[in-house]
C-alpha cells in the first residue's frame, strides 16, 4: 500500500480531466437485480439497492485516472432511515396534537365553512412544521455521502453545522416568498455557499466565490419562459374573444419555461463550479451543455420506455398464450369486449386479467428502474464528467488525511422524507 505522500506528489501537470469508465452491460444487471430485490420485500432492500448502486457509480468517476471510492452500507442507510422515522412520528404527532388543541384537527369532517378553512390552516401548518426537517435532511443526507466518499485514500467530510442550515433555509425561503421568487437565486446560492464552505477533502477546504447575484444570468430563459405564459393568460382573461396569436404564444412559453429550468440548472452548476476553490489554490471548471443534457433525458427515457413496454407486453402475451394453451385453460380475452362492457367478467376470468395487468407493471417497473439508470442516469453523469476539469492539481500534494465522520442516523431523515437522497 503506498503511502498518503505519495498519493498525493504524483500529479502530473497542473490540469486533470475527470473518467468516466462505466458501461451498459453491468449497471443494466444490477440494475435489473436491485430493483427486483426491492419490489419483492416490499421496499425494504431499496437502502442495499441504493449503496450499491452509488458505489458503482462512484468507482466509475475517476478524477486524474484514480477512482473515487464509497464505503456507505445498506444497513446504515436502514438503522438511520428507522431512527428518523421514529423521530417524525414524535414530532409530527406533537404538531397535530397542538393543532388539536387549538382547533385545527384535520382528522374530523368539515362540517362548516369555518373548520374548512381551519383544515386547510392546518395543513399549510403542517407544511411548514416539516420545512425545517427536510433542510435538515439535505445537509446531513450530503454530509453522511461524502463522510463515505474517499479518493487516493482520502476521505471527504462536511462539518457539523445541520442546525444553521436549517435557519438560514427557512429565513431565505420567507425572503423569496416575500419577492415572488425574485430572490430565489439568492437563496439557492447562499445555502450552496454554506454547504461549500464547511466541506472538505482531507485537510483541505472547499471554498465558493462569487456573489449571489451571478446566477441571474442563468435564469434569463425562465423569465423569458414566465413572460410568454402570463401575457397570454392576461389576455386571455381581460378580452372574451382572445388573437389567436396569444394561444400560440401561450403554447410557445409552455415550452420554453421547462427548456429554461434546464437551462439554469445547467448554467448555474458551470457558474457555482467555476467559483469553488479547495485549499485556496486549486480550481475547477465544468462546462456541460444543456442540449447535450435536453437531448441525453429525451432520448434515454424514450428508449427506457419503449423497449421496458415491448418486452412486458410481449412476456404477457406469452402468458396469456401459455394459459390459453392448457387443458381447460381460460379462453383468450376480448378486452374491447370488456372495456365496452358487451362480456362480462367471472370470477376466475377477472382474477386473471388483474394478474396479467400486475405482471405488465412489474415486469415494465423493473425494465424501466434498470434502463433508466443505464440510458439516463449513466449518460448523463458522464457527459458532465467529460466536461469537468481540475485546474492548478500541483496543490494536491499539500492535502493530507482526516478523521473518519462517524453518523448514527446515516441519510435516515432524508430517506424518510424522500429529499436528498438520490444516487
């Protein structure tokens, strides 16, 4: 094993560019594997599923030719998930039974105008009762991923600060909400700088530059996107007999808005990239493309669709064939004859339709999860891999070990909450 200082002294250059080194065939298998596992215990394997599907994908990354290494398990991810769920059925309980007391149940029937209204208070109560834990589930959800991440030996780590986090995010919330999301960049590069700045690899610390209004520039296609919708919707309420130009120009910005999302995501990351340091002299650069990435999702998901549709209905044709086969076996249904209710259905003849549309949705879910992750998600992540470069590496060999990050509750909040807990 070599040692930590010659780990780090072998970079060549001052320039690294970022692998990617997957391919189909095993992450459409294990695809396929997890995602069965996981439909039949009911969701219990999807934490398994999930460590093993990271794992590989980090193994994939390799910055410089050396791959990134992830050392999370399946039974961290579950003893956590079960911890945070029995911290929520704590807390939400208490929240209800104060909106009790108060007067604001949302267990009983509404009877008058009043206590719908008191339902409906209660429920946007509840909401912001659960903002602050699913903040707090996105900071330690990154911070147990990266305490599990590891390259040339190095291990990554975020600091303990969840709690800040959580204020900030629910005080920059009411600022955007208060300007009609007009701040939202701001909001959204304020809590990326806080998450930035307390991350580290090995000794050194990540640092993101830049003022937070240098994500405006990025979000010009989804004013644009805004404008091209209200206009029309403006007109069209103002004017009983509405152009139809305003139709088209209502249909045009249908469009551009989602296409101008994509846009700021993207943009935005090159943006954030290009301003973060790690230990005050090393940079990064990333220049994906948004419609390179438009392009991969269209097309991965039209691929995953068709071909898990083709296969799942051509395996229950085959048991449908099989069944009508044997000796008594059921008669081919005439589905238009169903669905226009002209035949109607026994008991051995609907349990029979009802087991051929479960095995068209199980079979389609499987494919689906499976080649998903191989026309998508793999596309994807190595588009943006092949984009990235790490400038000024020389500072590198300055960065030595750090302490490994031990979390009880892994990404338990996160999972339980379904926020930040993506591959």
């Amino acid at each position: 094993m070599h040692s930590l200082g010659v780990l780090m002294s072998d970079v060549s250059g001052d320039t690294m560019a970022v692998d990617y080194r997957g391919s189909p065939t095993p992450l459409l298998k294990l695809g396929l594997k997890t995602t069965f596992l996981t439909i039949i215990t009911l969701g219990i394997y999807r934490f398994w599923a999930r460590a093993r599907i990271r794992r590989y994908f980090w193994s994939a990354l390799a910055p410089g030719g050396d791959a990134l290494e992830y050392s999370g398990t399946g039974l961290e991810k579950f003893l956590g998930f079960l911890i945070a769920v029995a911290f929520l059925a704590f807390y939400l309980g208490l929240v209800q039974l104060g909106l009790f007391f108060a007067g604001l149940s949302m267990l009983s029937e509404a009877e008058t105008q009043a206590q719908a209204l008191a339902q409906i208070a209660g429920q946007y109560i509840t909401l912001v009762a659960v903002l602050p834990l699913i903040f707090y589930a996105q900071y330690r959800g990154r911070r147990y991923i990266l305490s599990r991440t590891r390259w040339r030996g190095l291990r990554f780590g975020v600091e303990k600060a969840a709690l800040g986090y959580v204020w900030r995010g629910m005080w920059y919330s009411l600022i955007t909400l208060v300007t009609l999301g007009l701040l939202l960049p701001r909001q959204l590069y304020l809590l990326e700088k806080y998450k930035v700045d307390r991350t580290w690899f090995g000794t050194g610390r990540f640092e993101q530059g830049g003022r937070w209004w240098v994500l405006y520039p990025a979000a010009k296609h989804v004013v644009i996107g805004l404008l091209l919708i209200l206009l029309p919707i403006v007109i069209l309420t103002l004017r009983p007999e509405p152009p139809v130009w305003a139709f088209v120009v209502l249909a045009l910005g249908a469009v551009w808005l989602p296409v101008g999302i994509v846009y700021y995501v993207v943009h935005s990351f090159r943006i954030l990239t290009g301003l973060k340091t790690l230990n005050g002299v090393i940079r990064f650069s990333s220049m994906p493309r948004t419609g390179k990435v438009i392009g991969l999702y269209l097309m991965g998901s039209i691929a995953a669709s068709m071909i898990a549709s083709i296969i799942a209905t051509l395996l229950m044709a085959v048991a449908g064939g099989v069944l009508a086969a044997m000796p008594g076996g059921a008669v081919p249904l005439d589905f238009e004859a169903m669905l226009s209710g002209e035949l109607p259905l026994d008991q051995a003849t609907g349990f029979i339709t009802l087991a051929g549309i479960a095995l068209f949705y199980l079979v389609f879910i499987v494919l689906f999860s499976a080649l998903a992750l191989v026309f998508i998600r793999q596309p994807l992540l190595a588009h943006y891999a092949m984009e990235t470069r790490i400038l000024n590496t020389s500072g590198l060999r300055n960065i030595t070990q750090r302490d490994r990050d031990e979390m009880v509750e892994a990404e338990g909040f996160a999972d339980a909450l379904d926020v930040g807990a993506g591959i």
